[in-house]
C-alpha cells in the first residue's frame, strides 16, 4: 500500500485482503494506464488518449496485461489481445473485442493499423509488432531495455518506440480508484500462495500461463 501513501492518494476500499494486495500499484497500474499524462503524450501525439481507437496487448491474460485489457477499454478503445484459446473468455471478460491465439494465428497478418501495442512479452515480439501499428502508431514496451528493442526499425517506419519509466502519480492513482471502486477495473487472482511458499510462486510466474496476479499471503 505504500504507492498510494507516497503519492496521497486515497486507497480504494479492499474487498478482500488477497485483492487489495494484488490491486494496481505504481508498476502495474501506471505502466498501462494510457491516461497518465506521460502514456497520453504517446498516444497519437498530443491526441487524447480517448482518441486511441484501437490498442493491442500481448499475452492479454497476465498480471499486467489484464489490468491493462481493462484501463484501456475504459478509455474507449478497441481493445486486441492475444492469448492460448484457453483463455480467450477470461480475456473477453475483461472487456476485450478481440482475441488471437497466438499458437495458431500469426498476429502480424492479423492485426493491422492499430495506434497502440503494448509490448511486456521480448525479444523478437517488439520488432513483429511494428508490422501492425499504423504509421505514427506507438509501440509501449514495459520491459527492462534490450539489445533487440526495435528502436531504429520503428523511426524507419514512422512509429514511436517507447519505454514506461514508472514515476509517482497521484492524478494517476486517482482515476484508477475510482475505476476500481465504480467496478470497471478489477483484479483477478491466478495463486495465492503461502511467503513460505515464495520460491513455488516465482515458478508459476515463470511459467508465463498465469491469468491474473499472483498473491503471496502472510499469516497473521
């Protein structure tokens, strides 16, 4: 809870203890926020984020990504996700128009002309992912920064290329309260696992087949 303290920021109220811990903090929430003020600036220029029409997310069920699925949509956006079939209704769930299994369609063909993709997957996703952003579009990566992050390629394209730097943010914060407190903007659980448990709880994560968080719990 510390984020929303440092920042003034009321919490939203927990309906369970496992939810609030799992619940959008600076690195999950802001990074995928498209209304925080850096984020607008990436979104067609100086355009409104609420301009964004369509916005694609990378394996869209994930701890990240899900919470992401569903800012986006808030905002108005066309909301592309991929993910195994196994999880193509979680995914539409959470607000999703679309969704792509990845192990059996190629996203590049299938997708075209979107402003937004975000990138939380690597290595060679972030130069294919160029191939369907429309020119000016915006490729967001959340990841740590990489030899193989396709910064010259997308200048070539006429595509921005960009990384979330997580900062302080109370406006941010802010307006993902409200989307949580109004129902818009909720937090699903993969695990909850025992501290004790942590090192089974970095495995599941490894595992990149996660839907939703995964919740270390502590006894009181």
């Amino acid at each position: 809870m510390l984020e929303w303290c440092a920042t003034h920021a009321r919490r939203p109220r927990p309906p369970s203890a496992a939810r609030a811990a799992a619940r959008p903090r600076k690195v999950s929430a802001q990074t995928t926020a498209p209304r925080a003020p850096k984020v607008r600036r990436y979104v067609s220029g100086e355009t409104p984020t609420a301009a964004c029409r369509c916005w694609r997310s990378h394996a869209a069920a994930g701890g990240v990504r899900h919470l992401a699925v569903q800012i986006a949509k808030s905002l108005g956006a066309y909301v592309i996700g991929t993910a195994r079939e196994a999880k193509h209704a979680f995914v539409r769930g959470l607000g999703a128009d679309e969704v792509l299994d990845y192990t059996r369609q190629d996203f590049t063909e299938a997708v075209k002309d979107v402003d937004v993709v975000l990138e939380t997957v690597g290595g060679e996703y972030g130069a294919r992912s160029l191939r369907t952003l429309r020119p000016g579009g915006t490729l967001v990566s959340i990841l740590p920064l990489a030899p193989d992050f396709p910064a010259e390629q997308a200048r070539e394209a006429g595509i921005r290329a960009v990384f979330m730097l997580v900062e302080p943010d109370r406006a941010a914060l802010r307006e993902i309260a409200a989307l949580v407190e109004s129902g818009r903007l909720r937090v699903e659980l993969d695990t909850v696992v025992p501290l004790a448990d942590a090192a089974r709880a970095h495995e599941r994560g490894e595992t990149g087949r996660t839907s939703g968080k995964i919740v270390l719990s502590v006894a009181p």
